[in-house]
C-alpha cells in the first residue's frame, strides 16, 4: 500500500519536475530583468544570483566588497552604482554633493534614513531615526540640553574618571605582552556611556544584561538577516525585543509625546549604541594611527603636558580642552581618515530623481558613503595629516566642509558630535600621556574590519606600560561605581 502511493507521488513529482523547473526558471528571468530595468546605465554587477544576489560576498569580505562598489561608483561622474543584496536593490553613493541630496530630503515622500537594511527589526518601531518633521524637530529640541557645554563639562569629568581606571587596569594586567585593545576599549566605553546616560539609576545586574543583549545585538547587525532560532540576527530582535518589553509598563498618567517608557527606553538605547561602536572605533584609530606617526604622537604630548598637569590630581578642565588645539585636530583627522560609520543607509519611499540622467525606484536602500567622502577634495586625502584641521593659512575644515560628512547633515545630523569629539580628545590626551604603548604590526593589520563599525583588522594589537611615575587621582563628587 505504502509502495503504491509512493510510486503515485513519484509520478507526479515527475510529470511536474518540467514545469517546477519552467516556474523557477521563470521567476528568476524575472529578478533579473526588474534588477536590470532599475539597474538602467549605472554601473553594477551586469547578473547577480536569484533572491540572494551578492550578499555572500558583502558577508565574506565587506571592506572588498564596499572597496569593488566604490571602484564602480568612479567610473562614472554621477559617483554612485548599484548590487543587489537579499532581494533588494541598492544605490551606493559616493558622490558628496549627492550624499547631501539624499540626506536634505529625508520626508515621507522621499527618503527615510533606517540605519541598516532591515533596520525597523533590529532598532524597534518607536526610533528616533524614522521620524519625520515637526516631530523629530520637537524630540531633538528636547534632546539637545544634554548636549550643551555646561553638560558635555559634566560628562568629560566622568568619562575621565572611567578612562583612568581603565587605563590603570590595563597597564597592571597586560605585562608588556600585547593585547588586541579593541574589546579593552569597547569595555571601557561601555561603562563611559552607561555612566554618562544611565549613572546610578543603572543597577548592576542591569549592566550585566545590557552587556550581554548589546553583543547580541552587534553580532545581528553584521550577520545574514535569517529571522530563524539560533541564528544571530534573531538573537539581536530578541535583545531588542527583551529592552522593549521591560519598559512596556506605562505610568498612571499619560505622558507627553515620544515620553513613554519605551520610547524613552529607545532614546537611551539611541545614545548608548551611537556612544558605544562609533567612538570605540575612532579610538582604536587613534592609538594605531599615533604609533604610525610618531611626530603626531610627540605634539600631542608636548601640548597636553604644557596645558594639564598631572601631579596636581585634577580633572583636565573645559577650558583646557579647548586650548588643546592640535589634539583637536588630531581628533577630527582620526574620523576623518576613518570614519567609523562608513554607510549611513536611507530607503527611497518614493520614487526620486536624483539626477538628470537617473531616478531612484521606490523601495531602493540608498547607501550615502561618509567615509568615501572623506577622501574627496582634502589634499593629499589618503594621508593622515592633522595639520589640514590646525593650520589656519590651510583652513581645508571650512574649504571641504561638504565633504566632512562623518557625522551626516541634514535633520537627522548626529546630535552628539560633540560628544564624541570630546571623549575622543580626553582619550587621546590622557592615553598619550598616562601610557606608553607599541603597535605590534603584522600584514594586513591596518585593513577595515566591519564589526560593525570599522576598526583594525589586527583589533590593534598593542603593548601598554605606565609612562608617568604615578597615574593622578581623580574622583567624582558622586561615585558612580
């Protein structure tokens, strides 16, 4: 019996097989006629593979993927080209002039900044990033007092505090056996920012847990989109997920707009993540690029030593911080030269005619590249060169400032540049001073690492020892351990 409807299933399978294949065949001819219809003359893969086009390269090797993308973006003076990824076509840009297109038209009616392709699972509905107008204008006024001098004064103390004890343990525990510093950093950054946004009202279990969830999540960000149990895009929506269920307890009484206990849960998770990658990548920057430039590394020591006295035990100040002026400059230059958020990506909710000659289908993911601007009009771009931002007869921040785009424009303009300048400036004087260290370069080491935020393909791997006679005592008012 069993042998009969075996056979029955067999032969239909069979009498099918032809027109399976046919369907298949079909849809496939499909895909690829859509992908060139809305390929038209840009440059571009001519065929990619049905449904996942060429994610696995994207997956396998990004920086040679993004590098491969940038290559066919100048061969044409648009500055932009397209691939296909996952079922879905994207424009990469790398154009300045047309990056800032895109950036000024974020509405409903054109684009809509995401964050990362698939970006509403990951980063939740209730985001700052997908809102519009009035709104988002109101959110950000609402924002911006913690963003003020008077408040980035407060945070600098506090984050010197955390980098001191940072850097004290790494000096006692590594041994002059070199370490990749990339997770030291990031440890340490992440206690930064869970001091400055969440200070004591952060419990310890609480920071375990966000430690925890924030990993997964970062994992998720740079791993194939499978939605499945067990793989790592699904365990950063359930770390989201977990973050939005904690806060879905609302109070008694109704709360203004986008002050709900999620939405302010959103908030906060906005600042850390934007606090968290980006300016880790930009100070592991910093230390591989003062150990390749020695005569940077002895300015930078040479002014800080001459403003901050470290035997006097007290905060660098304020005021302090602005007089670093070359530190300043060395510090625009490490996000300049790598700009730790390379794509900022935008999906076209519209159709948009971006130029004469081309128009963005709606539902395209749109891919402004900061970090190829970053190597547009400055001279000699591809050298790392702090005297662009110090010289004042140079003066190239203000003649190329359209190309400066590590932080994007628009709207939706990173609200905490300033933050990240500062503790990138306090990091990089109190590590040139406090610590001696040695970059351990092998092959390759200074290659782009997506993680998802770029850093050293080696994570930096240094050798750390005290450079001063004894670190200074600094303490808050408060202590936040």
């Amino acid at each position: 019996m069993n042998y009969s409807i075996l056979s029955e299933i067999w032969g239909v399978l069979k009498l099918a097989t032809p027109y399976l294949a046919t369907l298949l065949a079909l849809i496939i001819l499909i895909e690829q006629i859509v992908y060139l219809r809305k390929k038209s003359r840009l440059p571009g893969p001519t065929l990619v593979l049905p449904f996942l086009g060429n994610v696995v390269g994207l997956v396998r090797d990004p920086e040679k993927f993004w590098d491969e993308q940038a290559d066919y973006a100048k061969s044409t003076p648009l500055g932009i080209s397209v691939n296909y990824i996952i079922g879905k076509f994207f424009v990469f840009i790398r154009n300045s002039e047309m990056s800032h297109k895109i950036f000024a038209n974020v509405r409903p009616n054109a684009f809509q900044l995401v964050g990362h392709p698939f970006g509403k699972k990951l980063f939740g509905e209730h985001n700052m990033i997908y809102l519009y107008g009035q709104e988002h204008k109101d959110l950000r006024r609402r924002i911006a007092p913690n963003f003020t001098p008077k408040a980035l004064a407060t945070y600098s103390n506090i984050q010197q505090v955390v980098i001191l004890k940072h850097l004290i343990s790494w000096s006692e525990n590594q041994s002059h056996c070199p370490v990749g510093l990339r997770l030291l950093a990031r440890e340490m950054n992440l206690e930064t920012s869970q001091n400055v946004f969440a200070g004591p009202y952060l419990g310890k279990e609480a920071r375990e847990r966000f430690k925890v969830d924030y990993n997964y999540f970062n994992v998720g960000v740079i791993a194939l989109p499978l939605d499945f149990p067990g793989f790592a895009f699904r365990n950063a929506r359930l770390a989201e997920m977990v973050r939005e269920e904690r806060e879905m307890e609302q109070p008694p009484h109704s709360p203004p707009p986008n002050c709900s206990n999620r939405e302010i849960g959103a908030h906060v998770f906005d600042f850390l993540f934007a606090a968290q990658d980006a300016s880790t990548s930009s100070l592991l920057w910093a230390v591989a690029l003062l150990d390749s430039h020695p005569e940077v590394l002895k300015k930078v020591r040479e002014e800080v030593e001459s403003i901050w006295n470290i035997e006097l035990n007290s905060f660098i100040t304020p005021d302090q911080l602005i007089s670093m002026k070359y530190t300043q400059a060395v510090a625009r230059e490490v996000v300049r030269y790598r700009a730790p958020a390379t794509l900022v990506p935008h999906v076209a909710c519209e159709e948009f005619q971006i130029s004469e000659d081309y128009t963005v289908p709606k539902g395209t993911i749109v891919f402004p590249s900061v970090y190829e601007s970053s190597f547009q009009g400055f001279s000699e771009a591809d050298r790392f060169d702090p005297d662009r931002f110090y010289s004042e007869e140079r003066r190239e921040e203000q003649l190329f400032k359209r190309n400066f785009l590590v932080f994007g424009a628009g709207a939706h303009q990173c609200v905490g540049q300033k933050y990240a300048l500062n503790l990138l400036v306090v990091f990089i004087a109190m590590f040139a001073t406090l610590m001696d260290f040695k970059r351990h370069r092998t092959d390759g080491c200074d290659g782009l690492n997506f993680c998802p935020t770029i850093c050293p393909k080696d994570d930096c791997l240094v050798s750390l020892s005290k450079r001063c006679s004894k670190f200074p005592m600094l303490s808050l008012s408060l202590d936040q351990d």
